[in-house]
C-alpha cells in the first residue's frame, strides 16, 4: 500500500491519510457524492470561491515563509493584548506545532498536491446567479408556514409498474415542508418540489425543518432510538455583518436549551461541535455548555483551510483571521467506549465551500463512534442532508437545491 493507492482511495472516498499522523485531507465533493445514486455535487457550486480563479502556484503563503508589510502590521504584538486575548495567543500557540507538522506532511504529499486543483473539475459549470434558491428561513417565521407543502417523487424507473404497463407519471406525495419530519425511505436519490424549485434527497435521509423552539420535536419516544453521532454546528454570535446577512445568529444560553442528552442513545454518542476562535466561547462551552449536556471526555480537532493551490487560505498568525477552526468532541454516557481511541489534536484539512460550511465529518468519525452499527447520526444546525443522517436547522434544504447537483 504506497502513497499511490493512497491517491487512488482518495479518488473514490474522498479521503486521503497521511500515513504515520493524525491528519487527513477531505474533498467534501467527492465525501458528499457518496450520498447519491443518481447525483453527484457539483464541484464549481460547492468550491465557487476559488473557480475560474487561476492557480498560481504556491504563492508564498507556507507557514514558515515571510509575509507581506501589510500582513505583518496586522499581526498583533503581544504587549498590547488583553487578558482574553493573551489566553487566545497562548491556545494558538500551543496548537501551532500541531498545525505547522500537519502542513508540511500535506506539502509533502506530492501526489495528492498535484491532484488538487483539479478536485474543480473543469467541466462542471458555476450554477447560475440569477437561479435565485428560496429563503428557507425567512418561509419559515411566515403566518403561512405551516400551509407549505414539499411534493416527494421517485423516479419513474424506481416505480414497479403495474400489470406489466408502465406508469404514465409518478405520483407526488405532498407533505408540510416546515414543522415536520420528512424521510425518504427508499434508498434511492429522491426528487422534491417545493414552490416551482426541486430539492435532491439522498437514499434513508430524514431532515426536521423548524425553528429552536420546536427542536424537542426531534427527542425520541424511545431511547433506544437515539442518536449516537451528534453533530452541531451552532449560529454562534459574532461581530461578522455579513454572517447576520447570511442567517440569523443565536445568544449563548440559547445553546442550552438544546435538548441533547435526550437526543443521545442509551448506550453512548459521541457530540463534535463546531466552534469559533473566541475566547469568551470556549469558556462558555467548558464551563457551563458541556457539563449541562452532559458531555465528558473532550479531545479537540482542528480543521486547517488551504487553496487549490496548496496554500493556506490565510497566514497562520494572523490574529483575527485564523486559517483553522476548531472542533471539539466528548461523549455522553461512554460507559462501554474508550475515548482514548480519539487521538488527541488531529487535523483536517480541506478546500472551503461556501461562508460557513463544514467539511463532512460522518466517514472520520465512525471509528470513534459509540453504540450499535451502523450508527445513528443527527446534524444539528444542518444546511444539508446526508443519505442515512437526520438533518435538523431552519434551512436544512438549503444545499439541497438542484443547482448544486449535477446527474452522475
Ligand atoms: N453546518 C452548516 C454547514 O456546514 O453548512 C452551517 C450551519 S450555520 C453555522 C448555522 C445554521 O443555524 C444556519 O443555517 C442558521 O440559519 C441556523 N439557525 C440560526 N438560528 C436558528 C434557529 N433559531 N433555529 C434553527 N436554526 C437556526
């Protein structure tokens, strides 16, 4: 098994381990795919930051290498920082080692660099920006919301035909879009309408598109019907005009009124949530979040953001604009699991989509995944479904329109 199968594994899963550490790179199109029997993602639509911009090679932007003035004035000189922010230096100091050896095993990946840019294929087309999607979120605080109706269809050749004679349309099964557990049962791609727009839903997915306040909805009657893979991935304050533009932002406390040790199955869940570099948050998250969750056990990931190119997305340093994220995982009621199969400090690495999209995590996290298999897992806050998942948030369609979606 040498570094070339490695590249061949990748080109299928979407995953490639760097053999001897804790870090992998995710091509979340190729991950996402996998969901689907008649679709794929369309690369241009998920990377669209980066399509049609030319690759220039790497462009200086290695961890190591000296910056720009502009970039060193920005960086901040520890004197004149805070208390909070000295405690945010020193957390990304101690992770930078961690950060630095997962990029140079990345950089050294010769094959996998070369593979890159063209994870955006050159013949799949931006979908179009005037194909406006609807906006889930402002349908759904609607007095009409719960009049709104999604039409699920399967495909014509999925239908058994009757007395040998083909049926001549398929039948559209209409239900409430908002306030309603929706499945698709078959494990086929299934197409849905909605207001003269077409929704693709993976094989065995279930999504719940409603408001915090109708989240206890969700809680299983019985507990052996819990989830034990718990993704979350709050709308966290922060001071970002343009993340308030894109969905409406939740105070801290509300985090606490999520249902989540109800959600999880008897025997054990593993809860990832995502969080931002704040300081205040994490504090927030050790402190009162996790103990009222009950969640134990924390390890923390990181997910480090490159270029097509190879690059970082930004210099490492940089104070307020860091080119990772972290992630942090613990469980409720592990009694049978040891945790200490979770490796501590593991890094992800990946192109980003869209503002505020999350690499897929479901195929990384099996192996640390308590309870029966396969294992039930929730995405709460979701902007997609996932085939066998339940995708819970105002807008879990929102990935899900067809001009994200190419046929296979
Ligand atoms: N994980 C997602 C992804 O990778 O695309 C991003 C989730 S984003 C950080 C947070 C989501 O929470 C947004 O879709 C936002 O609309 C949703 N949200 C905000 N307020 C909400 C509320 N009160 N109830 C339900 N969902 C809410």
């Amino acid at each position: 098994y040498d570094v070339h199968d490695e590249l061949l594994s990748f080109m299928s899963s979407g995953i490639y381990r760097f053999s001897g550490s804790n870090v992998v790179f995710v091509d979340p199109v190729r991950v996402l795919s996998n969901s689907y029997s008649r679709f794929r993602i369309n690369s241009a639509g998920y990377y669209s930051r980066f399509f049609g911009v030319p690759s220039k090679g790497n462009d200086g932007n290695s961890v190591d290498s000296s910056s720009s003035m502009k970039n060193k004035k920005r960086k901040r000189n520890s004197q004149s920082l805070n208390e909070r922010e000295k405690s945010a230096e020193n957390r990304h100091q101690n992770a930078r080692p961690f950060l630095v050896s997962a990029y140079e095993s990345f950089q050294r990946a010769t094959d996998l660099l070369h593979f890159l840019p063209s994870l955006l294929k050159e013949d799949d087309s931006m979908p179009d920006k005037c194909d406006t999607e609807l906006n889930f979120i402002e349908l759904g605080s609607l007095w009409q919301a719960p009049l709104y109706e999604i039409s699920l269809s399967l495909p014509m050749e999925n239908i058994p035909a009757e007395g040998g004679s083909q049926p001549s349309c398929c039948e559209g099964r209409a239900v409430p879009v908002f306030n309603n557990l929706i499945r698709n049962q078959s494990s086929y791609d299934l197409e849905a309408d909605f207001l003269n727009r077409q929704y693709i839903l993976p094989g065995k997915c279930r999504f719940f598109m409603s408001d915090l306040r109708r989240v206890h909805d969700l809680i299983p009657a019985q507990p052996d019907y819990g989830y034990n893979l718990i993704i979350i991935d709050p709308p966290w304050e922060n001071g970002s005009v343009y993340q308030k533009a894109v969905y409406p932002t939740l105070p801290n406390r509300y985090l606490l009124y999520l249902p989540i040790k109800q959600l999880a199955h008897i025997d054990g869940a593993l809860v990832v949530l995502w969080i931002t570099n704040r300081e205040k948050l994490r504090a927030f998250v050790e402190d009162e979040l996790f103990p009222a969750w009950g969640v134990a056990d924390i390890s923390e990931f990181f997910w480090l953001k490159v270029k097509p190119d190879g690059s970082l997305i930004g210099e490492l340093d940089l104070f307020h604009h860091r080119p990772y994220e972290c992630l942090l995982l613990g469980y409720i009621n592990a009694k049978n699991v040891n945790s200490e199969k979770i490796p501590k400090n593991k890094v992800i690495v990946s192109i980003p989509g869209s503002h505020s999209r999350k690499p897929p995590l479901g195929r990384l996290l099996s192996e640390y995944v308590p309870g029966p298999k396969p294992a039930r897992c929730i995405d709460l806050f979701a902007r997609e479904l996932v085939a066998g998942w339940t995708s819970w948030g105002n807008e879990p369609l929102h990935f899900q329109d067809s001009k994200y979606f190419l046929q296979r």
